[in-house]
C-alpha cells in the first residue's frame, strides 16, 4: 500500500520513533515539524551556564519494547550508564526504601501500625480497576487508611496537582505497587526490606549530554527531513492541510504527538462534540528546579519522594549520580547536582516566591546537601504540560476525540498525543511512533496504543 505523504508534528520520541521507522520501510515521503530549534520534546536536555545538565524532569531509561531497545542500541551503543534504582520516600523525618507500603517496618511503630491496621480492615485485596472508581477510592479500599494517609493520598496529589477523587484508577497497572496484610506484616515482624519492585529497579542512563542525548543522536539522521522551528498554527482536516507561518503542507496522513487538546483547537472544522470532549482533558504542570553545589557527591541514592507539605518538590533526583558528566568536567569529587520537580495546576497553583530558595532549604533540612555547601547554580525550567492527568472524565473524551481525528486520517500519539498516562513512559512514546509508521505503511496493527 502506498501511505502518500505523511506529515509528523513533534521531534519527542514518537516523532523521531516514527521518522527512523518510515525510513526504515524505505518510505522517504515525509516531514517532521518541530516547534523548537532541537529534538527531544519533554526528554530534552540543557546545559546551563556554570555547565550542569539538566533534563526536563526526572527520566531514566528503561523498556518494556524491543522497537526502543533497539534505537538505543543504534544510537547510544555502550555511550549509556547502568544503575540499580535505590530510592526512598522522607515521612516523618526517616527515609522509607521505595516502594512505601513494602517496607513499613522502617517507620516509627505508631505508624507502622497504623499502616498495617488499615491493610488488614481493606481485606488485603485490591480493589479492581474494572469498576468505575476514583482513585480516592480504589487507595482506601486497596490500602486502608494508613497508608493513604501516611503517603499515598498526599504524594499523589502533590504529583498530580489534582484532588484524588476526581482520578480514574485505571491508569495503575504496574504503576502502583499492591502489598497484601500478609506480606506486609511478613515485613514488619522481619524487618525485610522489599525494594525492588517495578519496572526501573535497573535502569540506564546517556554517560553524556542528559536524555536529550538519545534525540539528538537519533534526529541527526534525519536532517533533511526535519523542519525546526516551525509551530503548526491552523488544521483543515477535511482538506488535510496543516498550516505554518510559511503556509500550507498538503498531507495523506498527518502524525501529531503534542497535545491532543491543542491539536482539537487547531483543526478549525472540528465539530462541537470533539471540541467540548477536548475541553474535558485535564493536565498539570511541573516546574524543574535543578540546584548544583560545590560539594562532592557522597550519596548513592537514585532518587527521593516527598510527599509532606513543607518540602515543595515531590522528587528529587541525584543527577550527578545519574552520570558524573551532569556536573562541570565531570568533576563529582567537586559538584554534585539535585533535580527537583514541583508540580502545578489551577487546583493547585504554583508559589514563585522564593521557589529556588525555599528548595535549597529543603534539600538541606533533609540532609541531602550539607548546611555549608555552596550553591554553584540554580536552574528552572517550566514545563507547561508535563503530564496528563487521568481523570473520571478521560476515557469518554477519549472515545469521541480521537475516533474522529483517525477518521480524518489524523494520527494523535505520544504521552500527550494519545493522552493516556499509562502510555507515557519513553519507551511507549518511541513504540508509538514506530507502531504507527508500521500501520500507515504497510497496514500492521497499532500494539502499544490500541
């Protein structure tokens, strides 16, 4: 079958994964729009002025696809960083190995037991995903109410800026780690620590350059296809006519992998159901302040959750353990680098005032930069979407939006493309993006996203 020409907006991981696949199927007829002057959308990476780097948030890099590994392979070959994740969550000043309700023997036995009473009056089963709960809800029925009140509930709204109970629980999967009373009891009688739940316990890491690394090896190939600084400003999707400040692209099919809502306010022949379920969508916000400092890196920890509300970030990453070159001359016998995320939305509202400062305090209250380091940079960069949020609300919008856009030969992939959080991952975004290409190619199902 001939696809015709296909137009992709976005050079993040789904665009440049479904790049490198078109050319892969010896498919030459394409183009890649990119708003920005470089690859890598939301895993993009920058140096800043003393000569730390900085991801755009935390990423690490694992797969669960052999279309990912395999660009990994081709472009970073042994350029990547192995790790063990070790990471922990700051509760009641102690450090709970990650994931919290595994090991809740590490925590002050009044709440130890609190915890496991909770576990015990939910019956030890989780609650099912199939049913039409909120995510207050399911955490309750599967956790009890020590947990959640303890960590769950508050770390997760502090990540999603966004009150529990107007989240679906059907995004969890392998996100959320489920502990039986038994086992955790097992763990607090024993005091046995159970770290190494989930898909990133190994991770890697780019040995240079930050995630934004990957991109740009694997752009580079595509030069003549790829259009930077070129920001999609009108779709005519009944024409299939995509319009930039320098006119209009003609395309069979068109690749979006932004934002699905701000796709829907683009197309201008949209009929009003699309449009009104693409106002349902919901996103927060994460604002990354990244503080290096003039002091060796002595910890070995991956990175830290903080779900109580006097510290402002609910992670922070040890990006000078990630790889020594996020540091000036790769110097971490000098420097070290913390990067930290705060999320934001309407609900939620973001506090400027003094953010990097009230950081650097909180880094230093939780021990992790000593009283008398000195702050060799300070770093900040806002990501306006940064996750979507998946609410009550969301599979429904889902079903009338992207139906349409596919029957307009419109292809709306990627963390906020197909705006499922359970599909956001990297590794998700470049299969997407393979998958794709493969479909317009030659016909082959779609895995990832259907």
């Amino acid at each position: 079958m001939s696809a015709g020409p296909i137009l992709i907006v976005g050079a993040g991981p789904t665009g440049v994964g479904c790049a490198r696949e078109l050319v892969l199927l010896g498919h030459s007829d394409f183009e890649v729009l990119e708003r920005a002057d470089h690859a890598g959308g939301l895993a993009s990476s920058v140096v800043d002025g003393a000569g730390f780097t900085w991801d755009l948030g935390g990423h690490v890099v694992f797969s669960h696809f052999g279309e990912f590994d395999r660009l990994l392979a081709d472009v970073m070959g042994d350029d990547l960083l192995h790790h063990e994740r070790s990471s922990f969550v700051r509760v009641a000043d102690t450090w709970v190995p990650y994931p919290f309700q595994n090991n809740l023997h590490h925590l002050p036995p009044e709440m130890a037991e609190e915890a496991l009473a909770g576990l015990v009056d939910a019956g030890g089963a989780e609650a099912s995903r199939n049913d039409p709960l909120d995510f207050a809800t399911w955490m309750h029925a599967t956790f009890g109410a020590g947990i959640v009140r303890q960590f769950m509930r508050p770390y997760n709204e502090k990540v999603w800026a966004y009150p529990a109970d107007v989240m679906s629980a059907s995004w969890i999967a392998e996100r959320v780690s489920v502990v039986s009373w038994q086992q955790a009891l097992h763990s607090v009688v024993h005091r046995r620590d159970s770290p190494g739940w989930g898909p990133n316990n190994l991770f890697s890491f780019p040995a240079v350059g930050g995630t934004g690394e990957i991109y740009r090896r694997a752009a580079a190939p595509l030069a003549t296809h790829v259009r930077y600084g070129t920001a999609a400003t009108q779709v005519r999707a009944g024409d299939h006519v995509l319009t930039t400040a320098a006119g209009d692209r003609h395309y069979a099919h068109l690749v979006w992998t932004g934002p699905l809502d701000v796709l829907v306010r683009l197309v201008v022949d949209a009929p009003a159901d699309v449009v009104a379920a693409a106002d349902l969508l919901v996103h927060n916000s994460v604002t990354m302040v990244g503080v290096g400092y003039e002091e060796p890196v002595t910890d070995d920890r991956s990175w830290l959750y903080f779900p109580e509300p006097d510290v402002p970030f609910y992670r922070a990453t040890n990006f000078a353990k990630y790889s020594p070159a996020n540091v000036p001359d790769s110097r971490t016998d000098r420097y070290s680098s913390w990067m930290t995320e705060v999320a934001s939305s309407p609900w939620r509202p973001l506090d400027h005032e003094g953010l990097a400062e009230r950081v650097d305090q909180s880094l230093r209250r939780a021990g992790l930069v000593s009283e008398d380091a000195r702050v060799a940079s300070v770093h900040v960069e806002h990501i306006d979407y940064a996750y979507p949020v998946p609410t009550l609300h969301r599979d429904a919008a889902l079903a009338v939006i992207q139906p349409w856009l596919m029957a307009h030969d419109i292809h709306a992939r990627g963390r906020f493309g197909a705006w499922r959080y359970e599909l956001g991952n990297m590794d998700h975004a470049v299969k997407m993006g393979v998958d794709v290409a493969r479909r317009l190619v030659d016909g082959t199902p779609e895995a990832a996203w259907a």
